[in-house]
C-alpha cells in the first residue's frame, strides 16, 4: 500500500529509530525519580529522628558527666572514713559505668547521624541527575510528538484509530480551554469589582469631606462652599470611574448580576441656594451617601463569590480537564508509535505488490470429469506397484484447446468367458487401479497391465482377435508403451 501516510512513514524512519532509541534509554527516569524522592523523604525523617537522639543523648551525657564530679567530692569525703570505703567504691563505679554508657550511646548517635548526612548528600546529589534525565526524556517525548504530528498531519483514513483518537484529544483540548476562558473571565471580573469598591470607597470619601465642608447658614438650611463643591466634583468622576468597572466586570463575566447605576447628585448653584432657600443639598447629598455605602456592600459582596467561583474552577474543573488531556495526548502518542513500529518491522511484503513467483501455475481444468476408461485384466493377477516416472509429464494442453479422445468400443465378449475372467474396471469397482489424467504414469502402468491379454504368450480366444493391441492403444494414448513384462499365464 503506497498511500502519503506510509511515505511519510518511511521518509521519517531513521529519525524516529534514533529518536525512539534516545526515549527507550530515558523512558525509566520518571519511575527511578519517583522512588528515588521516597527514598530520599525517608531518609530525611530519619535524619530528623537522629538529630533529636543525639540532642538527648548529649544531654544525658552532660548530666553524667555533673552527677559524676559531684561524685567524685563526695567519695572523698567517704573515702576518709573507714567504714563508708566500700559503699562509695560502689556508688563511684556506679556512676562510671552510667558515664560511659551515655557516651556509648552518644558516639553510637553522632555516627549513624554522619552516615546519614553523607547518604542525603547522594541522594541530593542523584535526584539531581534523575531530574535532568526527566527533563531530557521529556524533551526527547515532545520531539516524537512533534514528528508524529507531522506524518500523521491531517485525516488518515489507513488509520481510523488515529483519527478517533485525534479527535478525542481535539474536544478534550477545546474543553479545558473552556474552563480556562472562564477561569479568566471570573479572575478579570473579580478585578474589576475590587477596583470598583476601590473607587467608590474614594467617592463616599470626597461626598463625606463635601459635607463637612458646608457652613451653617441662617436657619436649618445648609449650602456647598467652594470646597465642598471642588469634593462634589470629584466624588462625581470618581463615581463614574467606579460605574464603568462595574460595566466592565459584567461584561467580561455574565454571571456578576447587575448593580445599581453609581450616581452622584449634581450640587445645586449658588443661586439656586439663594432663590430656592427651602432646598437642602446637603441633606440630598447624604441620602445618596446612605445609598453608595449600601450599593458597595454589594460589589464587595459580588468580588467575593467571584473569588469563590475562580477558586473552584481553577481546583476542580481545570485539574480533571488537564488530566484529561494528557491521557488523550499519552493515548494517541502510544499508538501512533505503535503504528510506526508495525510498519517498519514489517516484512518487505508489506504494501507491496504480492509475489509472482506463483504465476505460471496452470488453473484447473474446469468441467464434469472425463470418461470412464475401460480396462480389462485376468482376475488373477496382483496389482502392479506403481512407480514413479523418471521423465516429467508433458505440458497440459490449455482448457480451451483440450478435447479428451474418444474410447474404444468394448469388443463383444464371448459365452465361454463370464464376468469372472474379464471385467469392466470402473473407479467404483476397482479400488487399485485409479482413473487420473490420460498423460499420467499410473495410466500407463494399468495399460500395460491390460497389455498382458494380448501378449502372443496367452492363448487369444477367437472373441478376442477383435481387441485393439498395443499399437493401436499407443496410437490412441501418443505416448510409446514398452514391451509387456513376462508374466507366467495362468490360462489354459
């Protein structure tokens, strides 16, 4: 089979045995760095185990040493009495003895300590090549994939696994850049919220220093001075800024419901102060205060489930869509390179144009079998034994151009001789003497078998001078028949 598919194949067939020759030398580096982090995790408790035993153990040892120079002062004072001599032997060797266990014991400590320190040091010292080798076999991995892609660039139809597989890895893809898209959109709309409370934090800010600027005038009417109007003015861009993160979050991430418009009341003019006395601006001013602060109980409210929602997508969601994907990229992986290793250890046969070598072999004769052939032989005598033809067997004639002779009429057999001497030997009847091809050996072998009941020998009956002889069976057949070997008749 010669399709792009295998060519590509066959052209690429030397870089992927080098490639793959590389990969099967690093393939185990993963696993060994596996165990090898164990091994190492336990070697660090254990470490950690012996540092604290010896920390006792040099504790216990500085304690013996205490108790044994107090000792020592006091088997002195002992020693100068007569009858306390042995009890402070005793006490003192007692102590010795309790010393040099606690040493035992210390030295026992500080040396399993240093034959674990040196053993961390290579395992350190291993994991660090075990590292490099993944990372190698990683890069060598990616080089595969990437030669991969390319001979199975676009559909093979040689192939449907691929293509399955191929598009197993596709909708996996698609997927996780789906959770990843709405991994953002939560993360950008959780921004977007802060910097909204953020903004309207310095609204109310400006609002609040607006209305501690405004003077006490005549009555309880209260009215905006130059600064509270200047405070006014910002609190009012600043509420506007506030206003379009909100748009923004909302736009970015559907699920953040829809907020309140941030307004901010314009302040009333001077003018407007002195005709329209009754009016409070102040008093408005703060009831639209009241209703921001209630407004950014809100968006910080919203900024915290949006946190909830990045967190849960970014933990669940997008940790099983990247299992997923790297099972589908090991799946299709696997058997591509199984693919590559099926067609080129294959034998050289395959996709290839089927052998000739068979050719010229003739096909069977089509048709009902030829005629029965009748063969008349005494009863009496043994079957010849077949043997095997020391010249080849001439070429068979076409199908087309065959046609079998006809037989001989069978010759009148007389009164005298029944069924018993002579008879009509059909392959139902005669078991040893089978019907095969006119050219064969085994019928030349039965004709001249039925040459014998001519031979001048036997005595021919009258009823028998009409029987063909050899020569005429020879003209017949086209192939030569030698003498008739000497039997001895058996007739009278």
């Amino acid at each position: 089979m010669s399709t792009p598919t295998y060519q590509r194949i066959h052209e690429h067939a030397e870089s992927h045995t080098s490639l793959t020759k590389h990969y099967l030398e690093l393939q185990s580096a993963p696993d060994q760095l596996t165990r090898h982090n164990e091994y190492l995790e336990d070697l660090l408790r254990q470490l950690k185990t012996t540092r604290e035993n010896v920390e006792k153990a040099s504790a216990v040892t500085r304690q013996e040493n205490e108790v044994e120079t107090k000792s020592i002062s006091k088997s002195k004072w002992f020693l100068s009495r007569k009858n306390l001599k042995e009890k402070a032997r005793e006490q003192t060797e007692q102590q010795e003895r309790e010393l040099a266990e606690a040493l035992e014991t210390e030295f026992r400590e500080r040396a399993t300590l240093k034959s674990l320190e040196n053993a961390v040091e290579e395992a350190i010292r291993k994991k660090d090549k075990l590292t490099d080798k993944v990372a190698e076999s990683n890069e060598v991995k990616e080089e595969l994939r990437q030669l991969y892609d390319k001979i199975f660039d676009g559909p093979t139809p040689e192939f449907p696994k691929n293509d399955e597989l191929q598009n197993h890895l596709k909708f996996a893809q698609e997927a996780s850049d789906n959770i990843q898209a709405q991994i953002f959109s939560h993360s950008q709309a959780e921004n977007c919220l802060v910097e909204a409370e953020r903004k309207l934090d310095h609204c109310l800010l400006m609002i609040q220093s607006a209305i501690n600027a405004a003077p006490y005038t005549s009555g309880t009417q209260r009215i905006f001075n130059d600064q509270g109007r200047m405070d006014l003015e910002s609190a009012s861009v600043a509420g506007s800024e506030a206003q379009k993160f909100l748009e923004d979050a909302r736009t970015i991430c559907p699920v953040v419901p829809a907020l309140p418009p941030i307004r901010v009341k314009d302040h009333p003019s001077m003018l407007e102060n002195f005709l329209f006395s009754r009016i409070s601006p102040v008093e408005t001013v703060r009831i639209i205060k009241n209703e921001l602060t209630d407004l950014k109980k809100n968006i910080r409210q919203e900024w915290k489930f949006a946190a909830e929602r990045y967190n849960k997508t970014a933990k669940y969601d997008l940790s099983e869509s990247a299992e997923v994907v790297a099972q589908c990229r090991e799946d299709l992986f696997r058997h591509r390179r199984e693919i590559m290793e099926l067609v080129l250890n294959a034998p050289p046969s395959y996709g290839r144009p089927r052998s000739t070598r068979y050719s010229n072999a003739l096909p069977p004769i089509p048709g009902p079998p030829g005629p029965s052939i009748v063969v008349l032989a005494p009863p009496s005598l043994p079957p010849l034994p077949i043997q095997p033809s020391l010249s080849a067997p001439p070429a068979l004639p076409t199908p087309s151009s065959f046609v079998p002779p006809p037989p001989p009429p069978p010759p009148p057999l007389p009164q005298s001789l029944s069924d018993s001497h002579y008879m009509e030997r059909s392959p139902s009847s005669s078991p040893n003497l089978p019907i095969s091809h006119p050219h064969s050996p085994s019928l030349s072998m039965n004709l001249e078998r039925s040459s014998i009941s001519s031979s001048p020998r036997h005595k021919p009956s009258p009823s028998l001078s009409a029987l063909p002889g050899p020569e005429a069976i020879d003209d017949l057949i086209g192939s030569p028949i030698g003498p008739p070997p000497s039997y001895a008749s058996t007739w009278d």
